[in-house]
C-alpha cells in the first residue's frame, strides 16, 4: 500500500475582498483621508467552512454542488493554489491538476515550442517533453499549424493542444474540473478515452462535475458542498439523492 | 531564503530559463535587425546626448560618450528589471493560476532576459573604448564582469518586491516611473561624478549605491583602474538589504497573491 492520501482537518478558506476592491495605491490614500465616505461594504468571502475529509489510495471522488457552492475552490485548495486560512490540509502524491485548460500559452511561441513550455511549467524534464512530443502532437491533431505561433489559433484549437499537453503526463492525484466537455464532437470521444485512462492509472481522483451519469460511472463517493460547507459524504447515488433535495428545497 | 522555496525555484529551472529564451526570441523574432537594435538604440542615443553634454560640460566626447554610454545600459537594466519586473506576476496569471510554483521564478525570468540585453548592449560599451581609448584595456577588465551577477543579486529581489506591490496596487508602475526620474536626478549615471562634487553634492555620490554600482564597470573600462572594496561592498549591501525585504514580504504575501490576480 503506498501513502498517497488527503487529509483535511477543520480547513476554512477566506477570498480576501481586497481583491475585487478598486486597488490602487490612489484608492488607498484616499480610504485613509475619507474613512467614512459612502461605500457599499465587501467583505472578505468564506469560500470554504470547516471542512474535514480523508481520502485514502484508490478512492474516486465526485463533487457535487451548486454553481458557487465551492466545488472549484476546493479543487484548487486541494492543487495548493489557494491558501487555507486555517486548518490543517495534508496531500501526499504527485498532484496533476486539469483546470483553465486553455490559460498559458506563450502567444509569439509556436505549438510546438509551447508544448515544451507548458510540459516544463508542470514540473517535467526538456528530455521527456522531447521524447513526448510527437504523441501530443498527433493527439492535438492540428495538421500544420503546430509549427504556427499560438496567436494564430483559434480557442478551440488552444484547448485541443492544453489538452493533449496536460493529459500526456498522469499523477497520483489526479484532479479535475469540467474537463470533459472540450473541443469537437470527434474529439470529445477521443478526449473521453484519454481522461478515462488517465483516471485508471492515478491512485487517486477527485472530480468535479454537473454531468450525473459520468459522475455514477466514475466514482465511487461523493462529497455535496452547499454554500462552503460540506454537507453530505457517502455513496454517490445518495449524494445525487441528497443534491436534488437541496435543489426541489431552493425552489419552494 | 527559505530552504523549500530555494529547492522549488531550483527545481522549476527548465521552465524559467525556457520562458527566458522564449522572451528573448520574441523580443528578436522576424529579422536579424532585432538583436541589432538592443546594440544601435544605446549606441544612438548616447551619440546624441554626448553631443549636447560635452558642449555643456566642456568635456572631450571621445571620454564622454562611454561614461553616458555605461550609465545608459545599466539604468535601462534597473528601470527595464523593475517596471516589467512589478508586471512579472501579472504577466504571468495564466501559469500561477493552474501549477504551483514559486513566484519569484516569473521575476527571475523577467530579470534574466534583461540580463542578457545587457550583455549585449555593453559590446558596443567595450568597442566604443577599445577603438577611442585602448589604452583603458588591462586585467582590471575582469573585476568589471562582477557587474552581472551583482545586477542579478540586485534586480531579483528587487523586481520580486516590486512584483508582489504592483499586483496589490495596480498603479505602482506609474508612481515607480517618477521614483526612478527622481532617482537618475540625483545620481552620477548620466552627469559626471564632478558636476556633483563641485557642486558640494559628495553624499549624493559617496552614499548613493547607484554611483558604486556604476564604478564597477566604470573604474576598469573608463579610468584602467581596479574598483574599490567599497564600490563592492555598497553593491552587495544593496543586493543583500533588497533580498531580505524579499524574503520578509514574500512569507507574508506569496500564498495570497492568487487573489489579487
């Protein structure tokens, strides 16, 4: 049994309103000389409360809430993107994380030169990069234009080559967020395949989705998040039970 | 520097110095003219300037121009390294959103690439003087090459706190632009180190680590003469002073950047 795990204890998660208040060093000065002037109050956002989960070698995770109700923070609380404003969290393996698929790419450079980069930014060596490139390029399919800046591609055929580049290499953890819906109807079945086989070789995968039926056929528990808290951990079939609850109970 | 963070910069070497090469060929890409510009753009403009001042200041130009003309290209490295530098992370919000790294890698990039301009745009600094004043050229040549890693030492921290600043308060880099016009005021980097002293201004020469800094490359390729341990020795305080604001703010503020971006 290898020690690939997650523990999260008592883990809370503040976004500071700081950052989606008007920052400038002028917005500043002028809070210090009219301390009283007529705002409309941002508070700091409590994206996650007191959350306490254990994840052992081999589970396979859904996350299920509403929009808002914190599933992608977690995620990237989990990647250690965000800090924990208290708590203690605990992730053991090599994290692979999927989110924001077609951010990153160096525009002047061309695909090809950007495979390299983003291989590089994922922790890998230029060698093994090298020695993957002709998979992700056939996998990218994009013909002749994997030797064209990036700025020449269309958002599709960003989101093709992030695919291909960051599904290339597996990981422990392996965390995803909506990926699934990408590129065309031709690539979506070859995407499909690709992730599911990313998914059997990692040791643990946690999942963030709205898609209920690939939620039943890949995992195995389910956490529901209402407004930051968990609040339900169990089987997947009754955590969809207990989501449509929360949806039938906002409606009336 | 803390030993992980040192260790996770250490460890995400391929990626800087791909993005390094990446900004390079960019900043080059199309024409053979590219790379040329870094060399004539100072060069010109130095041409001009000396042309001016030399008449002003009754100084021969043949030993005018390179005392500009070395001003010129360390000043453009320190206000290229810190206002690009204070946008690093900014720049970078499309890499620090999806894989945790440390920051100061997207600075180190931004200062690298700089670095490396300057390396460029001192072969004209040292053409300059082998043809006009070949009787500088020696072994004290060789104290000038610390200028790099001294620059290196310098600008990192510095473009890492300016970073972590500018993407709290987004308009640093304007306030940052008049700092740095108050501070080429007050500094030998253009106007010669006697227009100060004769001026009764020694502080704003003998306390300014601007001035030393400068001596480093100054004393061996303009006078032939070995720099001296101060000229070192504010050099290194400064890089030394600038790395501990480093480390003091980036514990408090790293992990909270994400926010901001």
């Amino acid at each position: 049994m290898n020690g690939n795990r997650i523990s999260l204890q008592n883990v809370n998660l503040h976004y500071s309103s700081v950052g989606f208040r008007d920052r400038s060093l002028k917005a500043l000065l002028s809070r210090a000389f009219h301390p009283r002037a007529n705002r409309v109050e941002v508070h700091d956002v409590h994206a996650l409360k007191d959350i306490n989960v254990e994840i052992r070698a081999g589970e396979r995770i859904g996350l299920l809430g509403h929009n808002g109700a914190g599933k992608t923070t977690f995620l990237k609380m989990l990647a250690g993107l965000y800090p924990i404003s208290s708590g203690r969290r605990v992730v053991e393996g090599k994290i692979r994380s999927l989110f924001d698929l077609s951010l990153g790419f160096e525009p002047d450079a061309s695909g090809r030169e950007n495979i390299l980069y983003r291989g590089l930014l994922l922790g890998l060596t230029p060698k093994y990069m090298r020695a993957m490139e002709s998979e992700i390029v056939a996998f990218a399919d994009l013909g002749e234009f994997i030797d064209y800046p990036i700025k020449t591609y269309s958002a599709g055929m960003q989101v093709r080559l992030a695919f291909a580049i960051s599904t290339a290499v597996g990981g422990d953890v392996l965390l995803l967020d909506e990926v699934i819906g990408v590129g065309d109807e031709d690539f979506m079945k070859k995407a499909k395949r690709r992730i599911l086989s990313l998914i059997d070789r990692s040791e643990i995968l946690v999942l963030a989705t709205h898609d209920v039926a690939s939620l039943t056929s890949l995992c195995d528990r389910a956490l529901l998040f209402h407004h930051g808290s968990l609040i339900f951990d169990g089987t997947v079939k009754a955590a969809i039970d207990a989501y449509r609850a929360t949806q039938t109970a906002a409606m009336s | 520097m803390p030993d992980g963070y040192a260790s996770a910069v250490w460890n995400a070497r391929y990626f800087w110095l791909h993005l390094t090469l990446a900004d390079l060929r960019s900043r080059w890409r199309g024409s053979f003219f590219g790379i040329l510009w870094t060399l004539i753009q100072p060069v010109g403009t130095t041409l001009l300037l000396s042309l001016v001042f030399s008449k002003i200041f009754h100084t021969p130009i043949r030993e005018y121009a390179p005392y500009i003309l070395s001003g010129m290209v360390v000043w453009d490295f320190a206000i290229a390294s810190s206002t690009a530098g204070s946008l690093s992370f900014v720049q970078a919000d499309a890499y620090i959103r999806q894989c945790k790294q440390p920051l100061a890698i997207y600075t180190l990039r931004t200062v690298l690439t700089n670095l490396v301009v300057l390396s460029l745009a001192s072969m004209g600094l040292i053409v300059w003087v082998l043809v006009a004043m070949p009787e500088m050229f020696g072994w004290s040549w060789l104290a000038a090459l610390a200028i790099f890693p001294l620059l290196l030492l310098i600008g990192w921290p510095l473009a890492t706190v300016l970073a972590y600043f500018a993407t709290r308060f987004r308009d640093l880099p304007y306030a940052l632009a008049l700092v740095f016009q108050a501070m080429w005021f007050v500094s030998p980097i253009y106007f010669k180190v006697e227009t100060f002293r004769s001026g009764g201004l020694n502080a704003l020469v003998d306390y300014n680590p601007i001035y030393h800094l400068l001596q480093i490359v100054r004393a061996p390729l303009l006078q032939g003469a070995w720099p001296t341990w101060e000229n070192y020795a504010w050099s290194l305080g400064l890089a030394v002073a600038l790395s501990l604001i480093a480390v003091i703010v980036g514990s408090r503020v790293e992990k909270t950047m994400i926010f901001y971006l």
